[in-house]
C-alpha cells in the first residue's frame, strides 16, 4: 500500500477506536451503548473483510476497491444513525467525513453526488420523526452537507491537475536532462577523439623505436654466433623493448576506454605520471621541460580514473601548445578545504584579460583553425563539477598560465599525511 492507502485505513481504525471509546465512555450513551459497541463491532468486521478479502484490489483496480468500501461504509453509518436515534443521533455526523472521504478519493463528481445521497437521508431521518426538533438545524445540517462533497472534491481536483502538471513538467526536465548528458557524452566522446588524433602519431613513433630494437635483437638471436652474455642482454633489451610499447599502447587505451563514470579512491601522482607518459612524444618534439612534483603515493583524491586523464590531459595539452619550444611546465599538488587541487604551470605567453573568463565557454578558442575545437577546458570544468570540485584558471599576459584542478580529496586522507 502507498501513503494514501496507509492514511485510509488508518483513519478507519480511528473511527473503529473512536466510536468504541464513546459508547464506552459517554454517560448519554445510556441503552444504546450494547446497539453502538455491536455496530461497531460490525464496522470492524467488515473493514477487515475489505482489506483482508479485496487487498488485491487496492493495486489492481483502486477505484473499485474504494467504491466497494464507501457503498460499504454508507451502508453502516445509515444502519447505525437509524439505530441510535435517527435524527437526533450524534452519528448524523458522520456523514459529513463520509461525504469529506468520497470527495476526496473521487473528486468533484462523486463527491457532488455524495452530498446529494447525504443530504437525501438527512431529509429520509427528518421526515421519519415528522420533522419534529429544530427545523434550522436541518436546513444548517442539509445546507453543509450540500456544500462538502462539492467544495472537497473541487479541491481534490485541482490539486490532482496541478500534481499532473507537475509530474508532466519534471518529466520533460527528466528527458531534457538525459538528453542533456547524452549531448554531453558525445562532446566528451569527439574531444577525446581529437586529443587520440594529436596523440596517436606521438605513440606510434614510441612504438616504432623500442619495435626496430627488439626485431634487430630477435634476428641477431636467429642467427646465433653470440655469447650467452650477449644472448642475455639481447633477451633483456627486447623485454624493455616490449615493456615501453605495453606502457604506451596500455596509456592510450586508458585515455580513449569509453565507460560510466566509476570514482574510486586513486592515486594522483600515478595518474599525472601516466598523462606525462602518454604526452612523452609532444614533449619530445618541443624539446620541453615538464617537472612532475606529484609523487606516487603522496597525494590520493577521489575520482572515476578515465575521466581524470582526459581532464589531466586536457590541461597538459594546452600548456604543451601554449608553451615555446625548450618552454618549461610544472605539474604540482596543493591541500584545500576537503579537498586537493593538480596544478599545471606553464611559462607560455599567458591569456588575454579580456579572454580569461571566457576559455572554458565550449567552442571558444585562441587556437589557429584546426588546431582546436575549443571543448577541452569546458569538458574539463565539467568533469570538476560532476565529481563536486572545480576548475581554477590564472593568468598574466607574458608571464604564463596556471590551470588547477579541484577534486574530493580521499576520505580521511591529506596532502601532508
């Protein structure tokens, strides 16, 4: 059962209890007590037949099993007010939570109806004792229990319709939001496919080398003629050989693996080391000196790995192509509030004030046509973001840039620990 199906019945074991308490406990109850506490236990009965009996209908079918309970309950509340003094019973009243009860589980229609088979019995009771008593109570009694039903279930209705309404709009920010990420995983997904594209020449020329030493080890092996010494050292050269292509193929498969975020507990100086393996070859070319000041084993934060390289070699790559040849770039660590941030400094020529805060707006770019699809710091910021930390950018025209990168720093762990 839901909530509302729980409140229901509970507020018919609180009129089971109520009305048990008032033949027990009123002094007016008088004669009538034993006619009220056999009513009740009527009441009870029954109310355990629906709920026991029909409880498959509560899923099923709700509107049946609540018409079913009201035609039920309208049943009993007329037996016991002709019981217990008609007219001048206390249990008139109770029509007015009947009619309350079919208005609100129904809305305006029924609810109108139910005021118009209440305010039927009224005048039903009334002309049964010959319209003795207060006539203006009657019309008091009749006139509110005309005005109930409609009112509650006009009242029910609306709410329903904005409820609906509600339920509609957080359906379409729903769609608009999966269609939002899945937009979002494709902008990833094509700049990751750029940056593989920069890099894949770099790999290949790490690959081509230690391969042209281990093939010219393997067919100096072939041919034989060498001294174990010699056999030996060619053995170990071409285990180095296959050790360095494992590292850069294994780098870039790393990079590329495209899978749900899974942030786990990581050590940050091995990830930075793997992004400064995989970016070796750009290195190369522009003769640069990195220094990487995040050991192993010093810094931990908490981040899904893959989406961790891609944001690290986002910014590595910038500074790589912002930086002259011979250039120098430092990649460090520092502790903030519950967190810890991976900075890389470059001594490039620096971003214009005026464009400082508008790099990580996606599209934007410095870059010449070709060599840039101006997504890689917006996709950075993003990854920040979605792992609760942020994206830091300062800057000095001629001075260079430093891009820190903020992440949940593991549970219980510092920088200095």
């Amino acid at each position: 059962m839901d909530t509302r199906d729980r409140t229901l019945a509970g507020l018919r074991g609180v009129a089971l209890l109520a009305g048990v308490a008032w033949a027990l406990l009123s002094p007016s109850a008088g004669g009538m007590r034993a006619v009220t506490l056999e009513a009740f236990a009527v009441f009870g009965s029954y109310s355990l037949v629906i709920y026991l009996g029909f409880f498959r209908l509560i899923r099923r079918a709700p509107g049946t099993f609540y018409g079913l309970a009201a035609a039920a309950d309208l049943v009993f509340t007329l037996a016991l007010i002709a019981l217990t003094g008609g007219a001048a019973s206390h249990f008139v009243r109770a029509l007015y939570v009947w009619v309350a009860m079919l208005a609100f589980l129904f809305g305006l229609k029924l609810g109108t109806v139910g005021s118009l088979v209440a305010f039927a019995s009224f005048l039903a009771f009334y002309a049964r004792a010959g319209f003795a008593g207060d006539l203006w109570l009657l019309i008091v009694q009749a006139g509110g229990v005309l005005m109930h039903g409609p009112l509650i279930g006009f009242l029910t209705d609306r709410e329903r319709a904005r409820a609906e309404q509600l339920q509609r709009a957080g359906d379409r920010l729903a769609e608009a939001n999966q269609r939002l990420v899945e937009e979002q995983a494709k902008l990833v997904q094509a700049e990751k496919l750029s940056s593989i594209g920069l890099l894949a020449s770099g790999v290949a020329h790490e690959i081509n080398n230690p391969l042209a030493g281990a093939m010219g080890c393997f067919k100096a092996l072939r041919e034989g003629n060498l001294s174990p010494e010699r056999r030996e050292e060619y053995h170990e050269a071409i285990r180095d050989g296959l050790e360095r292509i494992r590292v850069a193929v294994q780098g870039l498969l790393d990079f590329s693996r495209q899978r749900p975020p899974m942030p786990a507990d990581l050590d940050a100086g091995e990830v930075v080391g793997g992004c400064l393996r995989l970016l070796q070859p750009l290195q190369r070319k522009k003769d640069l000196q990195v220094e990487n000041r995040v050991a192993p084993g010093h810094v931990q934060v908490r981040a899904d790995r893959t989406q961790l390289m891609q944001a690290l070699v986002n910014v590595l790559m910038n500074a790589i192509q912002a930086v002259p040849a011979k250039g120098h770039i430092v990649v460090s660590a520092r502790q903030g509030e519950a967190r810890v941030g991976l900075s890389v400094a470059d001594d490039g020529a620096g971003i214009p004030k005026e464009n400082l805060s508008r790099v990580t707006d996606p599209f934007f770019t410095t870059k010449p046509p070709g060599e840039g699809t101006g997504l890689g710091l917006a996709i950075t910021l993003g990854i920040a973001k979605a792992h609760g930390g942020d994206l830091t950018i300062a800057s000095e025209p001629g001075k260079g840039t430093e891009v820190t990168l903020w992440l949940p720093q593991q549970k219980e762990r510092r920088l200095d620990a």
